[in-house]
C-alpha cells in the first residue's frame, strides 16, 4: 500500500492529508480569514507559516490513531501551482524540509490537475469533459493523448473573483460566493447584463462592471440572481459544445464554485436533457484540500513520477495542458 502526505496552500486554505489507494486517511485544515476585503497574499501566506506545524501535526496524528506512523509515508506531494506566489512558496519550503526530514521522494503536483483527479476518484466517472471553476481559474478540459487539453477558458478574470468582487461592492465578507448565491435565491426579475461567450472562451470582467452599475436601479437580490443566471449559463454553453464536439457522455465539475446549487441544477438539466451523466464530488473535495493533493502526488508515484529539490521550484502560472499525464492509458 502506498501512503502520501499532502500539502495544499495556493491561496486561503491551508490543508494536509494523508490517502493511500483505498481511502482517505486523515485530514486537517487552517482558513485564512481576511478582515475585509478579499485575500492578500502576504497576509495568507503569513497564515500559512505561522499554522504549517500545527496542521501537519494534526494530520499526522489523525493517521497515528489510524495505525500509520511517519514511516509508513513513501512520499511527500504539494501544489507547485498555480496560485498566489507567496503562499505556494511557503507551502513549498516546507514540503522540500519534509522530505529531506522523512527521507522520501518529493512530487510537486499541478493544482488544477488535482481538482480533476479527486472529482474523478471520489464519483467514478472515467473520461469525462472537465468544468472547473475557482476563484481565479474558469476553464473547459477534456483528456486527449497524454494531457489534459483546455477547450475554453476565461479571457480575464475566473468566475469565483468575478463573484467576490461584487460581493466585496456590496459590502460583504469573503468569500463573496455562496452570499451572492443566497441573495439570488430571492430574486425574481432578471436584469439585463452583457453575455460574453467568444467560440469556446469566456469574459466575466464585464459582467462584473455591469452588475455594478444596475445594483443603482434594481432590488440587490434581482442583480444577484441576473448575474448568476447569465455567469452560468455561458459556462454551460461552452461545457455542452465540448461534450458535442468530444461525444462524451459524462461531466465533471470541479473547483470551489462547483459548490453553488443553481450551477450544478443547469449542468444537471443540460447533461439530462443530452442523455448524459453528470458528477459533482462532496463538497469538500470542491475546495482547495489536501486530500486532492495527496491523491494526484499517489497516481504520480505509482507511475514512477518524482520531483528532484532543484525542479522543485513553484509556478504561480502553471497551466495543466503543460503537465504529461502518466498515470493514465499505462497500457498505450
């Protein structure tokens, strides 16, 4: 049995997690809780370092009372990116000191890629079109030929920070997300706002600016629900083009929006009404977790993946179509 230690940290959730193949074994977890307005990165890393010991600490004991011990870790995994650079630094510094601690293999593992492979182990979906959205990332994936291929993405900003935005014009505590989705729940009118759908790509800066200005002539709950609606119906559209153009009948989402009940509801009719399936994990695999960490840093272990302490270096722009999938299609 292989056993991996995780390490998340890309931006305000600081988390580590022991899984091994058949299950999760422990996790813990830190929140970096900004004041007001959205998360700084200093701040958030600052966060991190002051909390690293306890987590991993934590997560460590949580295994112990399962019967794992620390010799019992065959390698330690953390985000290499992408994410707010002083954060994964922090995050990074300590998974290297770990390593060399515990004498085991490092993996640095791509962020994104590991929203993908959660989902996929915690539904058992098998090869599905990818929605993955999150504060900073909104983009359309599907695996083709040894990678994961970005259909669409956002051209400017991703969908969660388009949320979070307004929530912060409106005065509200981050995150901005799910307040937004409450509000929207008690609208009933829908506002005009600008649909910025280009061929597979999206734009979410506008919509922002929009719901700004109509926030002066409409009831706050109809903006709300008008901003969602139109946010999300254009992550459909792009989603249900690439199940067309792929002929694929299964949908992942994924990332921490993935978590708003009115975008599941529209991925779940659009994928019925093609007689798809649609999967969406618990969600707490939905935000950033060390589990998810731990998990891609065991499929790149057992494929025979490491990363040496000088290619360790972090990427705060590190795209998943640069990442060669090896753990999947062994047999090809």
């Amino acid at each position: 049995m292989t056993l991996i230690l995780g390490l998340e940290g890309t931006a305000w959730n600081l988390s580590a997690a022991l899984v091994s193949e058949e299950r999760v074994i422990h996790e813990a977890e830190s929140t970096y809780k900004p004041l007001y307005g959205g998360i700084h990165p200093r701040e958030a890393a600052q966060h991190h370092a002051s909390e690293l010991k306890n987590v991993v600490t934590q997560a460590l004991r949580g295994a112990k009372k399962e019967g794992f011990s620390l010799d019992d870790i065959d390698a330690v995994a953390f985000s290499q990116g992408p994410g707010m650079g002083p954060c994964i630094r922090t995050v990074a510094t300590a998974a290297r000191a770990l390593s060399i601690s515990l004498k085991t293999p490092l993996i640095g593992v791509n962020h994104c890629i590991a929203h993908i492979e959660i989902g996929r182990w915690q539904c058992g979906t098998k090869d599905p079109v990818v929605l993955y959205v999150s504060g900073a990332n909104s983009q359309v994936l599907a695996y083709r030929s040894g990678r994961y291929r970005i259909l669409g993405e956002t051209l400017d900003i991703g969908i969660g920070n388009a949320l979070d935005k307004f929530a912060r014009y409106l005065g509200l505590s981050h995150p901005g997300g799910p307040k937004i989705e409450e509000l929207a729940s008690k609208g009933t009118e829908y506002v005009y706002m600008p649909y910025v759908v280009k061929g597979m790509d999206l734009s979410f800066s506008g919509l922002t600016t929009s719901a700004k200005d109509a926030i002066n002539h409409h009831k706050t709950e109809d903006v709300c629900y008008s901003l969602q609606e139109t946010a999300f119906a254009m992550l459909t559209e792009v989603a249900e083009r690439a199940m067309a153009h792929l002929w694929k009948d299964e949908m992942l989402l994924a990332g921490g929006v993935g978590a708003n009940r009115r975008l599941q509801q529209m991925l779940q009719t659009m994928c019925h009404d093609r007689g798809a399936k649609f999967f969406v994990p618990e969600n707490k695999y939905l935000k950033d977790n060390g589990t998810m960490i731990a998990y891609l840093g065991l499929l790149m272990f057992n494929s025979g993946e490491t990363t040496p302490i000088e290619k360790s270096v972090v990427k705060p722009n590190y795209r998943p179509d640069e990442v060669e999938v090896t753990w999947r299609d062994k047999s090809k």
